[in-house]
C-alpha cells in the first residue's frame, strides 16, 4: 500500500502527472519492488521513443544512477543529437529544424533550455500533443542550419522526439519556471526514478549491474566482491552512484591495496 507523506521543504512534489510518490518509511522490499518497475517503466517507454509512438519523455533522478546510460543505451541504433551545457533559442531552432522529419534530441541535464521564455516556448511547441506540431521563431537576422540544410525556415512542421534527463524534478521547479515546466510536463511522458534514500541507490544499482553489461569486464565473484564492498560503506561514499562502482571497479583490476585506495579517496575523511 502506498502511504500518504506530508511534503516537507526540499522533497519533490506529489502534483501532476507523475509515477506515484511513496514514503520513505514503507518496507525496503516494497520500495526495491517499486524502484524497479519504474526502472521497467523507463525501458517501455523507451520503446514508445524508438517506435515513435511516444513524442516527449523527461527521465528524472540524482546524478549517476543510470538515467543517460540507459536513454542512450535503449537508443544507440536511433538518429540521436545530444545537446548538453548551455543552449540559446537561436541553437535550439537549428537542432528543432535538423530533426523536423524525425530522429531523437536529448538533453542531457541541459536545464538551462528550461530557464530562457524564448527557448520554452519552442520546446512548448515542439512537444505540442496536437497531431500537427508547428515551430515558429521570428528573428531579424538569417539563421543558417548545420548539415547543408541551409536556411533555418520560420515556421516548420516538427516531426522528431524530444526527451530530457534532469536532475531537476519539474515537478517541484523554481516557482518563476514552474508555469511552464508543468506546461512540457503536460505534454511528455514524466519518469520519476523514485529514488529517495541511499538504500534506493543501492538497490538500483544493483539491479543495472545485474541487467546491463556495465561491469562486464569482471566475473559475476568479482563483481559480488565490489557490490558488497559498496553496500558495507554505503554511508561514507562521497557519492554513491553507477560512476562510483565502475570507479572501484578500476581500482579493483589495476591497484593491489584497491580498498585502501578507495577509502581514501572515494569516501569521506573521518579526520
């Protein structure tokens, strides 16, 4: 059963159209359960991307627990353009106009896009849930398009898939964007990952190690020694995430003292 929460500062938002929200006191075996069907849900819904039958997807969660490796994993044989860092209205008219007849755009942990009115209501129009998507941009000077594709029209029909991996829960933005990320969140499909506890983390780290070939270059022994070594110090890493498995597992396969090595640089200093 899922339990009521009383929102406190700092904890995502129940509002909107997201996967359901969950305490962090329920069992760890029901949340273990819950963590992985939604991780379930973002594979399906990857799917829904690659057959274009899905048209606008944001995938949120905490840094380094798998949400890039799995979006572009699912999507390696797909027509992609990756926009990260900063972008301006001017460059995102030219990747809109790149794909008006269809591939993938991903941006990833590119919040900025979100925090410029001129870029949002692109991104409003290229996600559109209408059958017919028209982005319009009026400028006084000529945008020229990449590829040869010469010059960016002003209003073009879009064709393409849009999906976004954030850090930030759109559905608890700060209050001067939150108008229009609740507007894109209207018209995508919204994956919360769930992940609330270092418990989470492990357990779905676990399940990505288990499932993809992230650590393939090791024996399933080896690889139960680094996991049992990441969950007997869960608490003291500087950060727990997919990036601090694969990190220990170089440590493991090129320093002989590996633990020593990682206790003193991958955990925090108890001095």
């Amino acid at each position: 059963m899922y339990k009521a929460i009383n929102r406190k500062p700092g904890r995502p938002s129940t509002k909107g159209n997201t996967l359901p929200m969950y305490s962090v006191d329920i069992p760890r075996a029901e949340r273990r359960q819950l963590i992985r069907e939604r991780y379930k849900v973002l594979n399906i819904m990857l799917d829904s991307v690659k057959n274009g039958t899905c048209r606008s997807m944001i995938v949120y969660g905490p840094p380094g627990l798998g949400k890039s490796y799995s979006v572009f994993d699912k999507l390696k044989d797909q027509e992609i353009t990756t926009v990260k860092g900063h972008c301006t209205p001017g460059g995102l008219v030219k990747t809109l106009f790149k794909h008006r007849d269809g591939g993938v755009i991903v941006f990833d942990d590119t919040d900025s896009v979100l925090m410029d009115p001129k870029s949002l209501a692109l991104l409003k129009a290229a996600t559109d849930s209408s059958k017919t998507r028209v982005v319009s941009y009026k400028s006084t000077r000529t945008i020229e398009a990449d590829d040869e594709l010469g010059k960016v029209e002003s209003s073009f029909e879009f064709k393409g898939t849009i999906v976004f991996i954030t850090n930030m829960d759109f559905n608890n933005a700060p209050k001067a964007i939150a108008p229009h990320t609740q507007a894109i969140i209207s018209r995508s499909t919204y994956v919360d990952l769930g992940l609330r506890t270092r418990d989470d983390y492990i357990d779905l780290i676990e399940h990505v190690v288990s499932t993809t070939g992230i650590l393939a270059e090791l024996d399933k022994d080896d690889q139960d020694v680094i996991m049992n070594y990441l969950k007997d110090n869960k608490e003291k890493w500087i950060e727990l995430s997919l990036r601090t498995v694969v990190q220990l597992a170089d440590l493991y396969t090129s320093v002989d003292d590996w633990k020593l090595v990682a206790k003193h640089t991958k955990m925090r200093p108890v001095i």
